[in-house]
C-alpha cells in the first residue's frame, strides 16, 4: 500500500482496494444473511410439515375409530333385520297353519 505524507491513502491503487475488502465484507455478511434466512425458512417449512404429518396421523386413527364405529352399527342394523324378517316369517307360516286347521274344520262342519 501506498503512504502519502499525511498518512493518508490517496493513490488509486489503496483506493481500490479498501473498496475490495468494504464490499467483500458487505458481500460476506449478506451471504450469511441469506444463509440464516434460508436456514431458518427451510426449518420452519420442515417444521409445519411435521405438523401436517401430526395432523394427518391423528386423522386417520380418528377415521379407523369411526369406521369400526358404523361398522359395528351396521352388523347390528344387519341382525335387527334379520331378526324382524325371521319374526315375520314366523308369525306368516303360523297364520297359514292354523287358517289351514280352521278351514278343515269348518268343512268337516259343513259336511
């Protein structure tokens, strides 16, 4: 570097480069700056991901309760119609083996 008698840095040459180091520690310190912000943006992303995956998890046990909830509702469901169509069945035939029974006797009487 160039010394002038004042002490000073007047030549173009130390001129140029005090402006190198100036705007290479401006460039350093934005370079981690956008290095942080990038950081802190990627473990924010990964952490809202995390959140969602949380979330969804929880939904699907919450679903597979349901589900064996109506299932089990429409197994019950199932054998209450059943049940009600044996009933029927039951009270029908009993109809037509005593219409049966009164209808011969009715023709022994007429007879």
């Amino acid at each position: 570097m160039c010394k002038t008698i004042s002490g000073s840095f007047n030549c173009s040459c130390c001129w140029f480069k005090k402006a190198e180091q100036r705007v290479t520690v401006e460039l350093v310190a934005q370079h981690k700056f956008d290095l942080e912000l990038r950081n802190s943006k990627v473990a924010g992303e990964c952490k809202l991901h995390e959140q969602k995956i949380e979330s969804l998890a929880a939904k699907v046990v919450e679903q597979e309760t349901m589900i064996k909830m109506l299932t089990k509702k429409a197994d019950e469901s199932a054998a209450q119609v059943q049940f009600i169509a044996c009933r029927a069945l039951d009270t029908s035939a009993q109809r037509f083996v005593f219409g049966d029974k009164k209808d011969a006797e009715r023709t022994k009487e007429t007879v």
